[in-house]
C-alpha cells in the first residue's frame, strides 16, 4: 500500500523545475538514506523518499531549511509493483527540464543474521524483494518516465561489499547485493547502447558506501555466533569505532554522485575516492 502520497496530478510547476535537481531516494525514513536526504535538501534538490516508515525528524528539517522541498512516500518495498507504477505515474506528470535527476536506490533487509534455513521463507523473501526487485523495477520506470527528458540522468545503486564477497550468516543479503552490482553492469550496458545512438542516456554506478553505524549494522551484531562466524568481527568494528557515521557517509556517497566521470566505473566503492 502507498499512503501519504502526493497525487500523480500535484507536479511542479516548468518554471520551478528549470535549474533544479529532482532526487529520489529509497529507504529514506532512516539511517543512510535518511543522511542523503538531508544532505539532498541541503544543496537544494527537491526529494521524494520512498520508505515503509516515514521521518518526523527529517520533516522537521525540511521546515527549516525554509521549507525545503520534499515528499514523503510510504510505501512497502516488499510489494515493489505498486510503488514502482505509482513512480512511474507521478514521473511522467513532471516536466521535462529539470537539469538533473537522480534515482538512489538505497533501501535494503537483512534478516537476522544465520544459515538461511534458520530465517522464515517471509524474511528471505522480503530481503530478496527489497534489496533486489524494487531495484529492478524502480529502475524500470524511472528509465522509461523521463526517458525523453534532457537533463543529466543517473542511477545510484547503494550496493555492499557482500555483494561482491560472501560471508556465512549472511545469504540472502549478499544475494540481493550481487545481484545489484550485476543488474546496475548490464543496465549500463543498455545505457550505452543508446549514446552510440544517439539516443539520451542514463548513467548508472553500483557503490559500496563502507560500513556505517546505523540500525543494520546492530541487527548483524545482534546474530548468533554459531550460525554467524564474523559476529565478533562485526562487534568489533562498533567497539574499536571503525564504523562511519551515516552523514560523512551521505557527504561521500553524493561527492560520488556529482563526479563528472560518474558511471565510468559500474562497479565502486566510497572508499576508493
């Protein structure tokens, strides 16, 4: 279900958009994505977060920024189809010249961390559908809805260093990651096909934003040691304060975001800068 969303039909007006950034985040009532949004709103973009849960806190900072602009969406990415066409439903009402649009896709589920026969077929499912499936089909629509428009367009798929290594305990997340990294790999492939034609094109990055302190990284620690292996390591990282905190996580994940090379390197990560 999508609650507290704006008509497709309450668009922004042509003249507010020419010049503006349009900047939509996933998983945004929280942690990380909560970060990006603030720090969206700081430089002036107009934010639509995507998230179950929606932020007081964030609202709240909206209003001080004089009133900065930003929606708030809730809606369950777990049943990504609905969301996803009422995206690309409100997307086509926009205009057309906004200078920039963003797609962050950021949210993510990590089941309780242990062999996958120890979580419930529900938990793994969601993780599969958050992490992965709302990716897919968020995409989808945003690459189809402003297809025509000719501003600079990019996908930011907020991966982990689990998609690209496996660890035990931790199955159906390093799926959903893996398959983020190889999904953002060929939509780039898709996406250059058109510039060879001539064709407006998007560019799109995978990045791993390194390990940061937020509700996630509690779950992980919070495993079983004899299904979880690494729980120690994870423990460690909080008690020796070698977690990042989500704001100078946000700041470098947007730096990313804004290099005038983004999307020649699919696969990266924030800590490569």
């Amino acid at each position: 279900m999508v609650d507290s969303v704006a008509s497709p039909a309450a668009s922004a007006d042509a003249t507010s958009a020419q010049g503006r950034t349009l900047t939509l985040i996933t998983g945004s009532s929280r942690g990380l994505g909560e970060a990006l949004a603030r720090e969206c709103l700081l430089a002036g973009h107009q934010v639509i977060g995507i998230a179950r849960g929606r932020s007081d806190a964030l609202e709240q900072f909206a209003r001080e920024q004089g009133g900065a602009s930003l929606q708030q969406w809730q809606a369950d990415l777990a049943e990504p189809l609905i969301i996803a066409r009422h995206l690309g439903d409100w997307l086509r009402t926009q205009p057309q010249d906004w200078a920039a649009v963003n797609l962050i896709n950021n949210a993510g589920v990590i089941p309780t961390p242990g062999p996958v026969e120890a979580s419930t077929l529900e938990a793994l499912s969601g993780a599969l559908r958050v992490g992965l499936e709302a990716t897919l089909l968020i995409s989808a629509v945003f690459l189809e809805a402003t297809g025509a428009w000719p501003g600079d367009r990019r996908i930011l798929n907020i991966s982990s260093g689990l998609g690209r290594r496996a660890m035990a305990g931790s199955a159906a997340y390093c799926a959903a990651k893996a398959g983020m990294d190889n999904l953002s790999r060929a939509m780039a492939l898709d996406e250059e096909v058109k510039a060879t034609q001539g064709r407006p094109f998007a560019r799109v990055v995978s990045l791993a934003p390194g390990i940061i302190d937020t509700d996630m990284q509690a779950t992980i620690r919070g495993g079983a040691s004899d299904g979880f292996p690494d729980r120690d390591r994870f423990v460690a990282f909080k008690t020796e304060g070698q977690l990042a905190s989500a704001t100078d996580t946000a700041r470098k994940v947007l730096k990313w975001l804004s290099r005038n090379d983004f999307g020649q390197q699919v696969l990266a990560d924030v800590r490569e800068a």
